[in-house]
C-alpha cells in the first residue's frame, strides 16, 4: 500500500500539473482570442478613389460547369452548372478597376470538351457598366468621412480549446482532491464556472457587417456604405455600386452563382452606393424622415440623447439621467467641429449619420 506521504506527493502532483494546464490555457486564451479592441479594423478617413468591382451582364451557354476569369485586381468564381443547350444572362461582379479590364478578362471554362481538348461550353461578358453619374454628384465630405469599423474573424477553435483545457483542468484539480459523487459534482460545477469566466475573457465581439447611410443636409445625393470584414455580400450587382478595398486590392476573390455574390479580400471591404437624398429633414418639431431609434444629437458641441423618434412625432425630451452617447465610436470619429450631428439606428438596422453644413 502506498504510504500517506506518496498518495499526498500524487496529489500535489495532479495539482500541480492541473495548474499549469490551466495557466496555459488562459493564456492560449488571451493569446488566440483577443479583445474586441484587437479584433476592429480601424477606422479611415479618405478611402480609395475609385471602386475595383465592375458589374456586368455575362453569357453562359452549356454544357458546361463553372467558369472563372482573372484580372489584376482578383478572381471570379462562377459556379453555374449548365446541361448541353441551356443558355443563362445574369449580372454578376468582376473584379476589375476599370470598364477595359473587365470587358477584357478573359474566361476559363470546366466541363465536358470534344476530342481536340476544347471546352463545349462557352461564356462571354456582354456588357460593363460604367459608374453611375451620381458618383459624380457627392459631396466630398461625404467620402471622406470614416469607414464603418468593423471585427475581424475571431479564432473561435483555439478560444473553444482553451477554455476546454482550463475547465477540465480545474475539474482534474478537485476530483483529485475530493473523491465520490459530491467531489465530481463539485468539480463540474467549478470547472463550468471557470469555463464560463475564461469565455468572458473574450470581450465583446463587433457585428461582422455594419451599414451606414452618409447624410449631408441639403446635399442631393447621400451615400449608402456597407462594410464587412474580409467577407461581404453583394446584392442588385445590375445597379450603381462601388467596391473599396483599402487593403490588398489586387487580392479580392468574388464567388457568384448568378444570383448571389460574395467578395472575399485581405481586409475590410466596403460597398457604396449612391442615395437619393429626402426632401424631408430632420426637424425637431416634427420628424417626417423615417422612425428612428437610439436618436443622439449635438448642437454647439454638445451632445444629448433622446432614445427613439416616431415618424410625425416632434423630437423627444432630452434622457433626464443626462447619457452620454452610445454610438459606436467610429460614428464620432471625424466629425466637422461647430456644426449640428444626428446619429441614429435606422428601421433596418443600419445607422444615420446626418452633418449640417453650419453657418
């Protein structure tokens, strides 16, 4: 039988290698799942000029089961399958920053080919579209303004693994230490506790897609930005759009099916789109805008929030516990000094931010 003296060196040996594992699994932790701090693309100011997506009408004829071109700003991925005979329009993006280089990228086909090597199918691009004149028409305020800031991907396997590693190590630690029913439950309910707290380690993770809507008073033409980080859904490719990619442009990778598209970069990618400015402004004696939520407004350089704006109501009374705004900060950043801000959460999600143009 082993001594008392052996059985407590056991003990504190299992303790001892229990502690290391969990010190190590916290600090893979704060290694592989940073903070929210760490994970924000940072906010611009002056994006690219020109956008490096082209929309443009492509025609596919069968058989065939995808088809791919290059430029030199990224690849296109249509993966479109298509039986001997069927023939498809779609509108689809093409990487590409001008109108010449997409017309002239060229396509590579899968599928079946006859006895000489050569593909049966065929696939050409029928039309480009060039930028839409309301590009023309922006103020160049509203481009300058900061990009939405987004999060980046969070390495969730390596955040999952280490906060498996650190709950069973705390279990290991007290099963050895307290034996029978009592000593297992004890150890589960530790070894969750310590699991749940290792996760809220983590910070908050940022919306992987925000949209923002760049109002300028009595401007005629607003902006409409999307942004994503690294991934971004395209959509109504056949209408004005602008794709930015402030970092590592000439790596875009774009996947369509025709009908959905999804661009893939090295950094954050934003989507403009031009937006026919209302007639209507905002007033505060009545708002005949749109509703509005989480309404945040500055006037001489002074902020004051209001929660929620019905459609037809005057503005609300400022928040009696004196709030300090609550929008993110990328919304703030940038903003001209000496003139009147709206900030608020639109019907669909997205947000406003409205600058007067001052005296």
């Amino acid at each position: 039988m082993p001594s008392a003296a052996s059985r407590a060196g056991r003990r504190c040996g299992w303790t001892c290698v229990s502690s290391a594992i969990a010190s190590g699994a916290l600090l893979a932790l704060a290694s592989g799942a940073p903070s929210s701090a760490g994970l924000l693309v940072a906010a611009q100011q002056v994006p690219i000029p020109s956008g490096v997506v082209r929309a443009a009408r492509v025609e596919l004829v069968g058989p065939l089961d995808a088809a791919r071109l290059a430029t030199s700003v990224g690849e296109l991925q249509l993966e479109r399958s298509l039986a001997a005979g069927e023939t498809l329009e779609a509108w689809v993006p093409i990487p590409a920053d001008s109108g010449a280089a997409a017309r002239e990228a060229r396509w590579r086909l899968e599928g079946p080919r006859d006895e000489g090597g050569l593909t049966l199918g065929r696939a050409r691009t029928l039309l480009v579209l060039d930028p839409h004149p309301a590009y023309g028409e922006l103020d160049p305020a509203l481009a300058a303004r900061a990009l939405p800031q987004v999060a980046r991907a969070a390495p969730l396997g390596a955040a999952v693994l280490a906060v498996a590693c650190f709950a069973a190590a705390l279990a290991l630690a007290l099963a050895v230490r307290v034996r029978g029913v009592l000593g297992a439950a004890l150890a589960l309910v530790v070894g969750l506790a310590g699991a749940g707290l290792a996760w809220s380690l983590r910070g908050a993770i940022e919306p992987a897609q925000v949209r923002v809507l760049e109002a300028l008073d009595a401007a005629p033409v607003w902006l409409l930005r999307r942004a994503g980080a690294k991934n971004l859904e395209l959509e109504e490719v056949e209408g004005p759009l602008r794709v930015l990619a402030p970092e590592a442009r000439s790596a875009l990778r774009i996947w369509s099916d025709g009908e959905r598209h999804r661009v893939r970069g090295e950094g954050p990618l934003v989507v403009e789109t031009p937006w026919v400015a209302t007639l209507e402004r905002l007033d505060p004696t009545r708002n005949e805008f749109e509703p509005l939520t989480l309404v945040q407004r500055r006037q001489a350089g002074v902020w004051s929030v209001h929660g929620n704006w019905a459609l037809g109501a005057p503005l609300p009374q400022q928040a009696a516990n004196g709030e300090s705004p609550t929008a993110p900060p990328w919304l703030m950043a940038g903003l001209p000094p000496g003139v009147e801000v709206w900030l608020a959460r639109r019907a669909d999600g997205s947000w406003l931010r409205w600058v007067g143009r001052g005296i």
